[in-house]
C-alpha cells in the first residue's frame, strides 16, 4: 500500500472523527469544577480573614461611600407593580441580596411575563429586555438617583436614564447585560412601564404607566453604541479599597543639611522605615481610577560624622537656630567632624576641648507624617496580571519631628527642628503590578517614587529628599 | 444565545454555560482524545483535563480567530503534556481485547478498526501521526510540540505507517 494511501485512509475516515462521550465524563467534569471553586475560595479568605474582619470595623465605623451607595444592592428588593393595565399584571421580584443572585429573579420575571407584552421600567439603568423567541419586555430599572427627574417615569428618554444613572450598581449592571443584548437586536415594545423606588423604605415600587414606544426604540437604537460601552464599565467593580504596607527608603539629592550650614559637606545616609496605611480607588473609567488613602510613613536619615560634647557654659552662640533643643540638651555642642578638627588648631578651642572630650557618632532626624495621596492609576495591561503607572501628588501632616545624636549604642535627645514644615507635599510617579485572585481580591505591588517639594522651609545647601517605597496590598472590589 | 455569550458567560463560571458549551464540543473534542489516547478510558480522562483547562483558561479567550481551533489546541497539548510526562512508559499496550470486542455495525466496522490501530500504536508514533497526518502539523512543528528533532519526527511517522500497514494487511488477509 502506497504510504499517501494509507494517510488518506485514516485522513478521510477519521479527521472529522466525532464521538459523544458518556454522561459519566460530564459529571465528573462537573465534580472537579466544584471542587476548584472550594479550593480556590476557601483558603484564600481563611488567610484574608483578619483583614476582612478589620475592613468590616473601618466600614462600620468610617462608612466612606455614604449611605447612597452602600444601600443600593438593598433597593431593588421588591418590585412591585401598583397600576396595571388590562394587559399587564401583578408582577413580585423576589428579594435580591447578592450579585449573582441578582440575575435569576429578573430572569424569572421574563419567563413569567412571556405572554404578556409588559416592558418594566427600573432603577439603575434601563435595560430592555426581551426574550429569544420574540416575546417582547422591557426592563427599565430606575433609582432613586433618578427620582429628581419626574418627567423621566412619563417620557422615559433612554438616553437621559443612561446618562443620569451611569453611577452603578453591581447586581443591575450585570441584570442589564444579561437581558441587553438580545432585547436590543429584535425589541419591539409595546407597552412600557417605569418603576419609581421608595427611597425611604429603600424598596422599589413599580409605577406602570403607558409611554410611547417609539421614543423609547428610537432611543435605543441611538445609544446602542454608548450603552455597551457603558455596561462593559459597569461590570467592573469601580470601588476598591484595602490595606497596603510599604518599606520607605528616604534620601536626599544634592549636598546639603536642612539643619545647619556646618553640615553641609557631611555625608548623609537615608534611612529605611515603614509606611502603612489604607487605600482607596475608584474607578473612573475601564483604565483610569483615582485613588486617595491615608498612610502613615516615617522619613529619616543621618548626617554623618559629628562631633558633639557637652559644655558647661552653654551660650547661643553654640546652638544651632533650625533645632529647638530639649529641655536636657541645652548644653550640647555638635559640630561637624571637620569643622571640629579644624578648630582644634585654633588655641581658644584646644582648652575648651580637652576640658570635655567629644563624642563621635551621628545626627538623627527623623519625621513623621500622615500622607493623604491623591494620585490617577493608568492601566497599560488589564488582565488577570496587571500593570499600571501611577502618577500624582501627596499632601503630609507633620505628627512627629525629633533630632537625636547617636554615638556607639548611646541615644541622645536634641529636640526638635523647626524648620520643618507642618504641611507638604510631595508628586509621586511609579509603576504598579497586581494580580487578580477573584474579580474580588487583588494584591498589589507598586514600586513608587515620591519627590518631597517643601519639607523644609530653609535648608542649607541643595538638600532635596525624596523617598522610594514599594508598597504591597490587597484590594477588595466592590 | 450565540457563542460570543456562551462563552461569555462561561467565563463568568455559569455553570448552565458550562454544560451547554460542553455538550456543543465535546463530540468533536473526544473524537480527537479517542485518536491521540491509547484507549477510552484515557480519552475520557484526556478529555476532562482539557475541558478543565478550557474553563480555568477561558478567560484569555478574546474572540480574536476560532474558538473551535482553540479548544482544539487545549486538547492536543492536554493530551502531549500527558504522554510527555510518561515518556519512559513508551511501550506497545496490549490493549486488543478491550477495543476489539466493542460490538459495531458492519457499516462502521473499518472506522472503528482504523481507530483501534491508531490506539495501539506506541505513544510516540501515535502522537506523530496523528499531528502529522490528521491535523496537518510540520515535522518541524511536531518536533517542537514533543521536545525532540525533526528527524526523529519522521522516523517516527515512518514507523508509524509501517505498523499500521501490517495491521490493515494482516486484517485484509483475515477477511479474504
């Protein structure tokens, strides 16, 4: 046999080879995708457990979304229909609690009005739904953001609501997508209807009254591009908040000493200190979100090679004007090493010296701040691994400024600077990475460049500190 | 509802989807497991793994080119992934029996003999011959997609025509 033969006979008896599989497979197919989801969730929260727990104490205590967004899931818990014409009738939407369940009793209400040509006017968003086999609804959902629009429940512009609402709800974005698309390709509606909410008792009451179809046709078909769009934003979890812990490495630029010209030339060294905090980000678009937060953070860094003693006769002279000395370090004379060597040539100070032997050792400054960022979060990969530049501005609260000297093991207290400002500000840049666990959860990694503007008010020399944090995180979605 | 829901919300982990999005490929896709696995039991496991990996997966699907085509390719590498992991098991599995005495209609007989040939080839022929002949892969691509040279690509394939040469012989001789 010819070796093409014999390809072409498995080829033309094979290649196309189909075969259903026993019921069996499917089921065990079934099994392991349950099984994953257990495994995926389950350890992922008993480790985000005490995170979750402290989150739910800032959110009661705190409550940052107010109560207009908090309770929005909660709205749409009854609809009702309190007017019914001769073609509509009584419709219940069971109680909606969570997003997925959010989509099954509107499906339910679609199977339930197939026979009757019903379109529903609700909350959020309008949505038009109609089922395949040409049973024509509409689904408008309208919320109490609407609620200043009267003329809306009578006109029912479409593109109105669209614009009015876009201010989202999870379990109605995704109720809209459902039902949108295969409303939008043969919708013919004949009636429709607007539910008006009871804002007070936070449940939804549908008010029917008849509308012209063809205002509300035309409407859709004009937004259609739009509104998809729009729903694909609506999906995302626009809110997203969580904890975030960075070490901070503080510097300088440029030689310089924000406390005394003396130190100028001395070396500096930055130190490593720790920022945590809590963030917030919303967002604005599908690649844009802002975000803000509160941080604390610590700057620090040492001059290098300083001579200090203690003299008895303490004067002005020796104090150094940016430093507001403790009550204790009156006395204390600190200079740099080489002026110190310097002046030891000098025949007033060789007494003065020998009388009390200086310590060497190392001047400390340390700050603290609340930082309160406010900074645009680009998205340049948007999966499931993300990448994001990070770029905006930092205000700083000043809560604690010490100046301390160190020598072997020895901590002396100064006191204070004074030439530190109580505000300032800082622009930051950086680069973010995050990884999605869940639509939900999502840890971050940001290495982020902060260029401190006025953190002094007079320094001596260029001394321009910046500081470079990487911050990690996760973020709750919601 | 069209594919481009389907999938869509198959990637949402709706898992009415998930079943009509099986029940829709599953044919051509064990079909293919029948032919690269050595018997029925390991295509069905075959085909499980892949279908796994479709949903854990499916969310890097963006429309862009067939979604036939990419499941296709879940499938095969499933299946090499397998078979390249037992490498030192690369031996001829005395599986006659077992595929011979399944009952078919005289109308079907060679088409389930021909897969029966093809199963019990050496994983390795196999593997070749199926990524040569049935889905029109190069030596070059099959030797990347099994981690060895291209020559070794074609001996395989020659190796594998010459076994299923004598089968089909022997068997027309049994006929006669």
């Amino acid at each position: 046999m010819e070796k093409n033969n014999l390809d072409n006979l498995f080829k033309d008896n094979l290649k196309n080879f189909n075969e259903v599989p026993e019921e069996g497979v499917w089921k065990k197919i079934e099994a392991s995708l349950d099984k994953n989801k257990k495994n995926r969730v389950v350890p992922i929260w008993w480790q985000l457990g005490g995170v979750a727990a402290l989150l739910a104490i800032l959110f009661y205590v705190v409550n940052p979304f107010g109560s207009n967004e908090g309770n929005e899931t909660i709205i749409i818990t009854d609809i009702q229909n309190t007017k019914t014409d001769n073609e509509n009738d009584m419709k219940e939407i069971s109680p909606i609690s969570e997003e997925k369940e959010g989509v099954q009793p509107v499906e339910v209400t679609s199977n339930s009005t197939e026979k009757s040509k019903t379109s529903l006017a609700k909350s959020t968003q309008k949505t038009i739904s109609k089922d395949n086999k040409d049973q024509q609804q509409g689904l408008v959902a309208s919320n109490d953001n609407i609620k200043t629009k009267k003329e809306l429940s009578n006109r029912l512009q479409m593109a109105e609501i669209q614009n009015d609402t876009i201010s989202n709800q999870q379990a109605i974005a995704e109720v809209s997508t459902l039902n949108e698309k295969s409303s939008l390709k043969n919708s013919q509606i004949e009636n429709q209807n607007s539910l008006e909410i009871d804002e007070e008792n936070a449940v939804g009451q549908v008010d029917k009254t008849n509308g012209t179809k063809k205002s509300i046709y035309d409407a859709i078909a004009e937004q259609n591009q739009d509104e998809k769009e729009v729903i694909i934003e609506k999906n995302q979890n626009r809110w997203a908040m969580g904890p975030s812990v960075a070490p901070v490495y503080f510097d300088a630029q440029g030689q310089g000493s924000p406390i005394h010209s003396n130190f100028a030339t001395n070396s500096k060294s930055g130190s490593l200190n720790l920022s945590y905090g809590l963030q917030v980000s919303y967002g604005v678009s599908k690649k844009l979100s802002i975000r803000t937060g509160v941080h604390k953070v610590d700057f620090g860094y040492d001059t290098n090679d300083v001579v200090f003693s203690s003299s008895l006769q303490a004067s002005t002279s020796d104090l150094i004007d940016n430093i507001s000395y403790s009550q204790a370090s009156r006395n204390l004379v600190v200079e740099s090493k080489s002026r110190s060597q310097a002046a030891t040539n000098d025949v007033a100070f060789s007494e003065f010296n020998a009388a009390s032997p200086a310590l060497e050792g190392r001047m400390v400054q340390q700050m603290g701040y609340l930082e309160v960022p406010l900074e645009l979060n680009y998205a340049l990969i948007d999966k499931k691994f993300g990448v994001n530049v990070i770029g905006g501005v930092s205000s700083l609260f000043l809560i604690d400024n010490s100046v301390s000297l160190e020598s072997g093991g020895l901590v002396t207290e100064m006191g204070s600077a004074n030439n530190v400002n109580n505000v300032n500000f800082s622009t930051n840049v950086g680069l973010g990475f995050n990884y999605d666990f869940s639509s939900k959860i999502q840890l971050n990694l940001e290495p982020v460049f902060k260029y401190q503007l006025n953190t002094f008010s007079e320094t001596a020399g260029r001394f321009r500190p910046y500081s470079i944090g990487v911050y990690s995180g996760i973020n709750f979605k919601f | 509802m069209s594919l481009e829901e389907l999938i869509d919300n198959c990637k949402k982990g709706q898992r009415k989807s998930q079943e009509e999005l099986y029940r829709k490929y599953s044919g051509i896709l064990f079909g293919m497991c029948l032919k690269y696995s050595r018997n029925k039991t390991e295509a069905e496991d075959n085909l499980h793994d892949s279908f796994m990996t479709i949903f854990d997966k499916i969310g890097q699907f963006n429309h862009k080119g067939s979604f036939e085509g990419w499941i296709k390719r879940i499938t095969v590498n499933t299946v090499l992934q397998k078979y390249r992991k037992e490498r030192h098991l690369d031996v001829v599995t005395e599986n006659y029996g077992e595929v011979m005495d399944v009952e078919v209609k005289e109308s079907d007989i060679s088409l389930s003999r021909l897969l029966a040939y093809i199963q019990e080839l050496p994983n390795k022929y196999r593997l070749t011959f199926n990524l040569y002949v049935m889905d029109g892969h190069s030596h070059k691509e099959i030797s990347e997609m099994l981690g060895t040279s291209t020559g070794t690509s074609k001996s395989n394939l020659a190796r594998a025509r010459m076994i299923l040469k004598e089968k089909i012989e022997k068997e027309n001789i049994n006929i006669a």
